[in-house]
C-alpha cells in the first residue's frame, strides 16, 4: 500500500442500534475527516449482524494497525477486514 490512500474498512457485528454509530466514532478517533456520510450498513439476512462500511483516507500503515485493533477488541465485533 501506498500511503495516503483511500481504504474501505468493513466490520461486521452483532446488530445493535449503537453499533454503526460506535465504528463511526472509533474511525473519527484515528482517521480526520470522517463522517457519518462516510458509513454504510448492511443487515444479515437474519438480522443478527450487521456489516458496516466506512471509506477513509487513511495515511499510515500504523493508523491502519491501529483502527483494527481497537475494533477487534470491542466485544461486538465479529470480524473487521
């Protein structure tokens, strides 16, 4: 990778109503310039996860390291690619 770049993180989680918003804010913490235009979700088709999208411009691989591993820390998440 090349940095700065565009990156499209996806999360998936258990489908809670504070979710998205909880991803939103973890990205706004390690990423300037993030908005909630920035997210996109997605229900399972059971409705028990959910995938969140946020498109970024991220500027290092650290950031990226960094973002990850406080989403795959939360008890929700299921998987962030």
């Amino acid at each position: 990778m090349t940095f700065p770049c565009d990156f499209s993180l996806k999360v998936m989680g258990e489908n809670t109503d504070n979710y998205p918003a909880y991803v939103l804010s973890v990205c706004q913490e390690h990423v300037t310039g993030v908005d909630e235009s920035a997210l996109h979700t997605r229900h399972s088709s059971s409705g028990k996860y959910i995938a969140v999208t946020v498109k970024l411009v991220v500027t290092s691989r650290k950031q990226l390291d960094d973002l990850y591993i406080e989403l795959n820390n939360h008890k929700q998440t299921k998987m962030a690619l």
